[in-house]
C-alpha cells in the first residue's frame, strides 16, 4: 500500500502509530485520475463483522510497531473478548 498526498497533520497522525514503517509514503504529489467515488452507506456491516474488522485493525497497529501495545492493548484485549462472545452466541455452526 502507498500513501499519497498526505497532509502534515495525517502524516503526523500516521506517525504518532507506526504507520510509515510497514507503509510506503511518497512525500511528492501525486495527480488522480478522474473517478467516481461512491459513499459507502451507514450500516454496512453487522455488528459482529465490524467488530472483527476493528479488532484485526488494532492488532495490525500493535505488529506493526510495539510502542501501539501500551496505547492499545487493553483496548485490543476488550475487542478480542467481545468478538468471542459475538462468535460464541452464534453457536458452533457459524465459527
């Protein structure tokens, strides 16, 4: 993954988590192409799913630099718990 046109203040963000180092960032700017952009609508995922998504998130930022484990870890260990529980009242066909 590259990271391209990034504000001061994003790459400020990046870097407060490690970022830049498991990410390629090009510092000169970069011109688009025209798109369509479509908005992801709200609700788009399931609470189990979007669970998931923000428990695989935090535990990427902690791999990637562990200065992240004392910022997120019980956080992280709060995720890993909920996710359990949301698997586990699925019942055993769905895990």
């Amino acid at each position: 993954m590259t990271v391209v046109n990034a504000t001061p203040t994003t790459m400020r963000a990046m870097s407060s988590l490690g970022l830049p180092k498991i990410l390629h960032v090009k510092t000169e700017p970069v011109d688009f192409p025209d798109c369509k952009l479509t908005p992801l609508r709200e609700g788009w995922q399931d609470k189990k799913r979007r669970t998931l998504l923000i428990r695989d998130a935090h535990i990427a930022l902690v791999k990637a630099d562990k200065e992240n484990e004392e910022r997120f870890g019980p956080f992280v260990e709060a995720l890993i718990k909920e996710a359990r529980d949301l698997l586990d009242c699925d019942g055993p066909a769905d895990k």
